[in-house]
C-alpha cells in the first residue's frame, strides 16, 4: 500500500496559518520552512488510575529512533486543528477512540530547531495492553511506566519526548495524584 503524501499547513509563532502548506517529506529534510514558519504537532501523556504513563515502542522499521520508546505524538494534517490531530493520532497509533473533551490542554512548546508547535495534552484513560491496536510500520509494543523521575533519564525513551515531559513534568505529577 503506498503511503499518501502527508500535507501540512505553514504557521506562525503564534499558530496562525499562513495560507500556505508543505509537503511532511520536504519539510522532515528542513527544506522549505524558513525562519519564523513552523508546522503543528502533538503529543499526549495517557495516565492510568495506577499513576503510570502508556509508552509504545517504536517499529524496527522506523526510519527515526527504531525500537526506543515513546508517548503518542504526531503532526497535524492541512485542514486540522489541534485536538482534532490529537484524537486521530492516538486511534491511528495505538487504534483507541478518545472524545475530545477527555484530552486536557497543557501547553503549547516551540521547537525553533524543528520548525514546530507542539500541543502537550494530558488523558485520564484505562487502557488495557491487550486493547492497544499497533500500526504497522509505526509500533510494535506497549507498557504501562510508573510516573516516577526515573522516567526523564530512561534513554531507552527519545531524548526530546523526555524533554518536553521536563516542561509539564509538575504538572503531570499532580494530575496523576488526582484523579
């Protein structure tokens, strides 16, 4: 099956489009985005009643990162807002249905090196290991970690998800302490 070229809108700093968009390809490769244009991505920290986060591993096939471990993130597709990117990306990587309203907005971090805007949402969601659906290509396996400061020097999870955990990290314990 071929892979349909994946769209994405030019932003500003502060979000706003510019009317323009650009290929994932060439923008991937740091070609096309200039200074001041970025692309939106997101990522979520799914947290169990147990006060673990869900990681998924990498597919072997990955270009980037193969086999390391990570939260579920992605970029947002032309046309897409935010939470609608947000509830996508968690079906297709790991094939669960989340309603909007259940993702909690953190913060929104740029990522000046990446040309990024990257949305940080917190979900309160059991999920048994057995539910989880893998997309070929993308993830192979998933567990459930304890939120513990552990977690931010575990270098078996990529480095920049292990820094934006940094920017919400208090955040992310005291919703883990009430829910």
């Amino acid at each position: 099956k071929v892979k349909e070229m994946e769209i994405w809108d030019i932003l500003d700093k502060k979000g706003e489009k510019s009317g323009r968009t650009i290929p994932r390809d060439a923008a991937m490769k740091q070609k096309g985005l200039k200074a001041g244009e970025y692309h939106l991505s997101v990522e979520v920290f799914i947290v169990n009643s147990k006060g673990e986060m869900l990681f998924t591993k990498r597919s072997p096939e990955k270009s980037t990162f193969p086999g390391y471990w990570e939260t579920t993130a992605g970029s947002a597709i032309a046309g897409e807002e935010s939470l609608e990117a947000m509830s996508r990306e968690i079906s297709e990587e790991i094939g669960i249905k989340v309603e909007r309203e259940e993702l909690l907005f953190q913060r929104r971090v740029v990522e000046e090196v990446r040309h990024q805007l990257m949305d940080l949402y917190f979900l309160k969601k059991e999920i048994a290991l057995e539910e989880i659906i893998f997309q070929k290509g993308e993830t192979c396996d998933a567990k459930w970690v304890p939120i513990d400061w552990k977690i931010l020097d575990d270098e078996s999870i990529i480095s920049r998800m292990r820094e934006r955990m940094r920017f919400v990290w208090f955040d992310l314990l005291e919703f883990k302490e009430n829910q």
